[in-house]
C-alpha cells in the first residue's frame, strides 16, 4: 500500500500521472494484402473499359462500318450475354488452376478481344471480337471478388473487396475520358484508336499478377496448410490473426470433405452444383437468394441504360452537340468512381446493410426524378444534374458493395462456383437491359424506361430492408451463422 501512496505521489510530484497498464498499441494495417487485393481488381478495369467504350464509340461506328440502331443495340449489350460462358466456368477454373492463374488467363483474352475490336471491320467481326474479350472479363468478375475476399483480414475486407469496383468504375471513366479525347480524329481510325490502346496493359497486369500469392484458402483446399499459412502470415494484420484465420479456414474445409469424397470430386466438381443449386441446405439457399436476388436488382436498376447510351440520354433532353454530350458522359465517369471511393471507404465504418438501403433509396428517387426531367421541358441541364445524382446514389451503395457482400457470404467450399451464378445473373441482367433500352424507349418513351427502373428499384430497398444481414467484421468462416435461422 505504501508502494502504491509513493507512486503515487510521485506521479502527483511529477505533475503527470502513469498508467496502471499501457494501452496497447493498435496493429499495423496490413499493406502487402492491399497491394495484393489492387493487382487482381486492376483486370477488371478492363472489363469496366470494354463494357462503356461502346457509348461514345458507336456514334462513329455506324458511320464507318454502316451499323444499324440494331445492330448498335445488340453489339453495346452482347458482352454481358457473351460473358455467361466464361462466368459460369470462371469458378471451376478457379478451383482447379487457382485465383492467380485464372487471372493470368483473363488478362489473355481481354488483350486479344481489344486488338480484334480495334481491327474489326464488319458487323461478323466486331461480334466475334466481344467474345473473345467478354470471356477475359467474365473470368476476371468471377475470380477477382473471390481473390480479394480470401486475401483480406477482416478488419478491412470491405475496404479492399471494394477495390473491384474502383477500378471498374476508373476503366469506365478511361472509356468516357477517350471517347472525348479521339473523337477529333478522322471517323474510321479514331473509335478504333479508342480500342487499341488497351492492348498493352493486360500484358503488365498479367506480370503483376504472377507477384501475387496464390489465395490461402485455395491453398488450404488442396492440403497445402504450410503454404496456407505462409501466405497468411504476410496478408494478416498480426501473427495470432494468421494462425486464427488458417484454424477457421482448417474446419470449414473439413466441414465439407466428406461430401466431396463421397461424389469423388476435388473442388469444383457435382458435389459443389448439388449442394449449390439442386438440393441446397436451407442455410445455403437463404445465401444463393440474397447473392441472385442482390445480383439482379442492382443491374436491374437500370445504371447500364445510362453507362451504355448516356449521349442519347442528353440528346433527347435537347443536347445537340455530339461534343458536349460526351463531355457530360466524362462527368458520368467522374462522379462514379468518385462515390465509388466514399463508398468503400464506409463501407467497414458504417457497415453493408446501411450503405445498401441508402443507396436503394436514392437511386429510386433520382432515377423518378430523371425520368420526370426527360418528361418536361426541362433544360439539358437538369437533366445531367439529374443522371449525376443517379450515378452518385447507386455507387455510394450499390456499386461499392454488392460484389464484396456477394463473395463474403457464400460458404468456402462454394465461393467460387455460387460467385459464379451469382456473376450470370448480374451479367444476364446488365445484357438485358442494355440490348433492349433503345426498343424500350420507342415503345414507351424514354421517361417512361427510366421511371420502370425507380420501381424497380423502389423493390429492392423492400429485399435488402427484409432479407440482408449486417456482415461487417465477422470472418468469412463465420458468415454461414447469420443464415441459419
């Protein structure tokens, strides 16, 4: 007791006053993770390029290869279709050559497709070319999510599980950024100038990629748990999370071994679709309709209408200028990948749930808001206000968190493959919705296309209020918990 009065007392002489136990010292954010995470989501910026180029690009195409406003309308939406193939196979290539190799293989193909795009000079050839690039991006929406969920501790998986999307919405923004850039050049070289540029950069993706390590739970699913552990050590915050992650990871592969023993399969095999999609356990099905139904309604909304054919948009609401439309389409860019960045950057603070229901709400709102300014007489002016408040609503939620929330739920065994159908149904969607915009728009007007998507929308809020579950800061291992009930 004395001891303690002399202490004390000495703190009180000193004027300052030691604590009883030091608060420790908050652990070092891991870096090597987030480089790890930035290499894998940079192929997607690609896909995100490819995807929106077609806005600008179509209006020279047509008049230097004669494409009708079908032909237009099937080529601007045909990736999304195309892309079901190599999606739906991205997840047993995933399982069976691993994250990094299959990224290596996107990379392959997104190459290719842009220097048959830049080279095509028939309708036959441009179609051929988007599928040769639609099936690198396809393999690079599948695995990427995959990859950055497996990589990332959990105090900032949503954080860089985010970056997919940044880099998606930063190639979206390099494709207004050349539209505009090209458009002075003469009509057959400049939308062809606009592909080839993005010929080189898969090359020194693909080298960065093969940098990176492969996925721990991959490498855990094959046996390998010194390699595992290996590679958690570098990705995790502390040594004791390494070790906790590679238990977790440890008995969710020995959860479901013996079924996959018993079909005779070693990942990625019939075991994973049966329990996947013909006869799920209730748990499993509660996760596949969230990841479809997440899926569904965040294309459904209607943002490709706006991404695919924003300079019809403007010229409807009486912007002449084919220049200043595609200025407008720059700001489109812009401001998505901007809220892109406020998103992911809440997204581990505020959690998912929040960011989904604001977003769901405000692209209801805008999108009715847009679609009463094309109604009207309104200014071209308002009705770029009105798109940009649009695009901000859907990325602050929508666009920076539904790829992460889809990869994070689904079971270890099944990630791959549910990321898969998860992938088509987005996909399938974005198609249908790109290839039928501009008929829409003629049947029922172009207010009327976009006050559909508000309801739509409108819909959505309704499913994530009533069936999505908070997931932020549990481990992937732990998510099948929240489904039980």
């Amino acid at each position: 007791m004395a001891q303690h009065a002399a202490a004390a007392g000495g703190g009180a002489d000193g004027g300052t006053d030691a604590p009883l136990l030091p608060s420790p010292a908050p652990p070092r954010r891991n870096r090597f993770a987030f480089v790890c995470a930035t290499l894998a989501s940079m192929t997607t910026m690609l896909h995100g390029y490819n995807l929106t180029l077609m806005s600008g690009a179509q209006l020279f195409m047509r008049e230097d290869v004669g494409l009708t406003d079908a032909q237009i309308e099937v080529l601007a939406g045909s990736m999304n279709v195309f892309m079901l193939a190599s999606i739906l196979a991205g997840g047993w290539f995933a399982d069976r050559l691993g994250r990094r190799s299959t990224l290596v293989l996107a990379n392959a193909f997104l190459m290719a497709g842009a220097l048959a795009m830049s080279l095509g000079g028939s309708f036959a050839a441009l179609m051929a070319a988007r599928f040769v690039t639609s099936v690198g991006a396809g393999f690079a929406r599948v695995v990427a999510p995959v990859y950055n969920a497996e990589i990332s501790p959990p105090s900032t998986r949503g954080v860089l599980s985010s970056l997919l999307d940044i880099f998606i919405n930063l190639g979206i923004l390099l494709s207004y950024v050349s539209n505009y850039a090209f458009a002075g050049l003469p009509v057959n070289l400049g939308w062809r100038v606009m592909y080839g540029v993005v010929v080189v950069p898969p090359v020194f993706i693909a080298a960065g990629v093969f940098f990176m390590p492969e996925s721990p739970r991959w490498l855990a699913m094959r046996g390998r748990h010194a390699d595992a552990r290996a590679v958690l050590v570098r990705v995790s915050d502390t040594p004791a999370e390494a070790d906790l992650r590679l238990s977790e990871i440890k008995q969710a592969v020995a959860r479901h071994q013996q079924p996959e023993l018993a079909a005779g399969s070693h990942g990625g095999g019939g075991a994973v679709w049966k329990e996947l999609v013909f006869r799920p356990p209730a748990s499993v099905r509660r996760i596949l309709t969230c990841v479809v139904g997440l899926q569904f309604f965040v294309q459904a909304s209607g943002i490709d209408a706006i991404l695919l054919y924003s300079p019809l948009v403007f010229k409807s609401a009486g912007m002449s200028s084919t220049a200043a439309a595609l200025g407008a389409s720059v700001g489109i860019g812009a401001v998505k990948t901007g809220f892109i960045l406020v998103g992911m950057l809440l997204t581990d603070r505020l959690g998912r749930r929040p960011l989904l229901l604001a977003s769901t709400a405000g692209v209801a709102l805008t999108t009715a808001a847009l679609a009463a300014t094309l109604l009207g007489s309104s200014a071209p002016s308002a009705c770029v206000a009105a798109v940009l408040a649009v695009v901000a609503a859907y990325s602050v939620g929508y666009g920076s968190v539904v790829n992460a929330y889809s990869a994070e739920i689904l079971p270890l065994r099944l990630r791959a493959q549910g990321a898969s159908v998860g992938v088509a149904v987005n996909r399938l969607t974005c198609g249908l919705v790109g290839m039928t915009f501009i008929s829409l728009a003629d049947g029922i007007g172009m207010p009327g296309c976009f006050f559909l998507y508000a309801g739509v929308t409108a819909a959505a809020f309704v499913f994530v209020y009533a069936r999505l579950p908070e997931t932020k800061g549990r481990s992937l291992e732990n998510m099948e918990v929240l489904f039980d009930k």
